[in-house]
C-alpha cells in the first residue's frame, strides 16, 4: 500500500501534528507513505527524522487563489503521474481540488478528504453571504470527485448534513500517542515560562493557550476580557503559545491596554504540549473548531480545560458542560473559570479518565481499514 498524505502548510499546527503522527505510525506499520505540503519548516524537519519522503509543492497556498489552484492541480497530477501511489489522503480545505488531479491519470489512486474543522462554512464563521455561498458550492461539487469524505468531529458531521454539504461521510477522531508525551512537570514548566516572560510566575494562577493566531482562534475575547478576569482573580496572568496573522495586532491591544505584565505572547514552541502542565487551566476561546488536538493535549496532561462550546469542543471534554463557556460570553467565562479554579482536582481527575478516548492507536487503525477497503475496491 502506497499512500500519499497532503496538507496546505508545513508550520506547526494540530493538523500538522495530525499528519506526522499518522505517516509515522503507518510507516511503522509496514505502509509505504509519503507527504507533500507547501511552506514551512516544522513539518518537512520531523518527516525528515522519520526518514519519511516528503514533496514541497510551491502551488499550495492558505490564501485563496485561483491560479494557484490549478497551478496545485497540474503540481500535484506531476507528482500522482511519476509516484504511482494507491491512495491520496487529502487534508484542508485548498487540498480537496487537488483531487481533479487524478482524473488525467490512467492508473487512478483512490482519495480521501479529511475536514479537520469546516472553516468558512462553519455556523460561527462571520463573512459576506456570497463568500459563504461559494465556499458551500465549492465543497458541494468537490467532495463528489473524492472516493470518501472523514471527519474529526461528529458535530461537524451533523453540521455537514445538515448543510447538504455531504450525504455520507465517516467520523475518526484525533488521536495521540500518550505513552510518547514527555511533560514537563508543574514547577520546570513554570520556571520555563517565567524565564520566557521574564517574570517569576510560581505564585501566579496561569491560564494558558496554544493555537495559531487568527480569526479562527479568537484570542482576542480573552485579550479583551482581561482586566475583567483581573479583577475576580487577583494575580491571575495568561500566555498564548502560538504564531499567526494576527500577532502583531493582539501585541499592540495587549499595549494599548496595559496588559504587557499580565498577557505574554511566547511565539510558536516546538513540542508545546511539553511545557502546559505550567497551567492551571488550559483555555481554546475558538470561534470554531474541529477537534482541536491542543484540547487532546490538555486532556493528556490532565489539566483543567475551559473552551468555547463550539465544533468539537464538547466532545474534547467528555460534553462537561462547566468546561464549557458560550462563544463570546465573557460573563458565562469568568463564572466558569472561578467554578474551576475552586474545584481543580475535580477536573483535573475528570479529564484523566478522558484520556483513553483519543488513541492514536485507534486513529490509525481506522485509517489504515479505511485506505485497506478502497485499495481493495479498486482492485
């Protein structure tokens, strides 16, 4: 069996993770698999370790082009015609088109398309109606040249039918190889922190964040919200491990509002999970998700979670509703962060026995069965 995994960027990122984890796994599993992406170095760095092959392919871009996509298009059918591969697995949204590639080869692989989170078609996603429109149509008649569609969450699933955006799909949850996290504990975590922020933070109730910064993210509710939050919790500081588009506009709101004491923006971490046992909750303000494999992390390392009650959220804390706030209520927030800061044990033992839910093992397995029966219906 011969797979090719495809993803738009090669930065760090839960979907990233999703696809190192996955190629690592199945190469250990005998599979011969291969990925092509386009810009970054996180990626390419760790396949490179793994001795897995990997293709750039300049043609993949986040931003939305048409050009670009049938530049990807012929890019990706150059790759397909000289590699020979069974299967395609196809991951973001500007990587489903690419599956019109395989329509000029003679020997066709099978494909498959993973929605790590539904993006402009999400409910929560704020835009022009038109654009909402188009992106529903572009899924809509791209889906069908694709042998079978996954998802990583079941409400984004029933969201997808909901929309009439798919008849049928197949929902394989995130996983993670828990017996490979190596954590940090509590006290090398903080010190690890406190010499990032320049600041002692030992005695400092920490809320912590890991995501990239943009709209999907939202870190702007908490940014926003904390001088509320200071005022209800004394001490309390914030760090947001992460990079994005909108770096450099939460660095000016955070000094515009006075906050350069009390919320640090750390940049990008490689193995960020590492470090998060630093936090006394962990917190995802999304505006939507997937199934956010940061939350998987948390969940892993026990801690204490409070997340927007979008997307997959809910199924990332066991439906725990008071690790739930409503999107950009900041009332409904605070009162749940004090309900979890009074009762931290209690989550932190919840969210242990969560753990087992999000098995890489079972990940792959599903996976694997998945390229298995449509290699073999090709056949």
């Amino acid at each position: 069996m011969k797979v090719l995994i495809v993803i738009t960027k090669s930065e760090i990122g839960g979907a990233q993770v999703f696809v190192l984890n996955l190629a690592r796994s199945l190469k250990n599993r005998g599979c011969s698999v291969e990925v092509a992406a386009g810009d970054g170095d996180y990626l390419f760095g760790e396949l490179q370790k793994e001795k897995i092959p990997f293709h750039y392919l300049n043609s993949l871009k986040r931003n939305i082009s048409v050009l670009k996509s049938f530049y990807f298009i012929y890019d990706l059918y150059r790759l397909l015609k000289v590699m020979d591969y069974d299967l395609v697995h196809l991951n973001s949204s500007n990587t489903l088109i690419g599956a019109i590639s395989t329509f000029f080869l003679m020997k066709k692989p099978k494909t498959i398309f993973t929605f790590h989170g539904l993006s402009f078609i999400d409910k929560n996603y704020k835009t022009k109606f038109y654009i909402k429109f188009l992106a529903k149509l572009y899924f809509k008649v791209f889906l069908k040249t694709v042998d079978k569609t996954v998802f990583v969450s079941s409400i984004n699933y029933a969201e997808s039918i909901e929309a009439k955006i798919v008849k049928t799909g197949e929902v394989i949850i995130n996983g993670l190889d828990e017996v490979n996290m190596h954590f940090l504990n509590k006290n090398e975590a903080r010190d690890y922190f406190s010499g990032k922020c320049k600041m002692n933070l030992d005695n400092n109730f920490l809320i912590g964040s890991t995501g990239r910064l943009a709209y999907q993210k939202n870190y702007e509710f908490l940014i926003e919200n904390f001088p509320a939050i200071k005022k209800r919790i004394p001490g309390v500081k914030a760090i947001i491990i992460g990079d994005g588009p909108s770096f450099s506009k939460y660095k000016r709101q955070i000094v515009e509002m006075g906050l350069e004491k009390d919320l640090f923006l750390v940049g990008s971490i490689k193995d960020s999970y590492r470090y998060i046992k630093a936090f006394d909750v962990f917190t995802l303000p999304s505006r939507y998700e997937g199934l956010s494999i940061s939350l998987i992390e948390a969940v892993i390392a026990e801690i204490p979670i409070l997340a927007s009650n979008v997307g997959g959220n809910p199924e990332n804390v066991g439906n725990c509703d008071r690790q739930l706030f409503n999107l950009n209520d900041s009332d409904d927030y605070i009162n749940k962060l004090l309900v979890i800061k009074d009762d931290k044990e209690y989550f932190t033992k919840y969210n242990a026995a969560l753990k087992s839910k999000f098995s890489l093992e079972y990940m792959v397995d599903s996976y694997q069965k998945l390229y298995e029966m449509l290699i073999a219906q090709k056949s």
